[in-house]
C-alpha cells in the first residue's frame, strides 16, 4: 500500500497526534510496512484454530468468595440528600 503525506497528516489529525516533518517521514516509511503486516495476518486461515483466553495453559487463583466487610448502607445513606428504599433518591434528567 502507498501512503502520500496527506494520507499520513490525515491518520495522524485523526488520532490527535502532532506530528513534525521528521517523524511524518519516519510514520511515512512505517505505516506501509504495518498495514502490510496486518494484511499478511488476514490472510491466515484460522478456521481450526481454538480461541483461548490466555496463551499460558494456566489456572487463575482466586481468593475464596467471602464477605470481609460490615454492611453500613444505613450509614452512608444517613449522609444522602435523599434516599429511600434503600436507594439513593436524584432528580429526574430525562422527561
């Protein structure tokens, strides 16, 4: 793929990045090269392959479920403006 500079402050405007005349040439070299490699990665059929969550085979420890703390919604609502029910009472925003 052929990138004019354009092409590069464009994708650059769009990221929201400021780019000097140096690192245009640098991106201008590089972008082609990326763009290349991902399309290379397109190409890979990928059909039999498993999706996994990780690329480890290894098992997450996990701390066990417990409650460690108090309740204290009855504390914190006591500070709300407004509540009821349980719940913290806003104004309405939406009609």
């Amino acid at each position: 793929m052929v990138l004019s500079k354009q092409d590069v402050r464009h994708i650059a405007h769009l990221a929201r990045l400021a780019l000097s005349e140096e690192e245009l040439a640098g991106y201008l070299a590089a972008l082609p090269r990326i763009i290349g490699l991902a399309d290379q990665l397109r190409k890979v059929d990928t059909r039999a392959i498993e999706p996994m969550a990780h690329p480890l085979d290894m098992v997450q420890r996990l701390r066990p479920d417990e409650v460690t703390e108090q309740d204290q919604r009855e504390l914190y609502q006591r500070n709300a403006p407004a509540a009821g029910d349980g719940l913290y009472l806003v104004p309405r925003v939406l009609e």
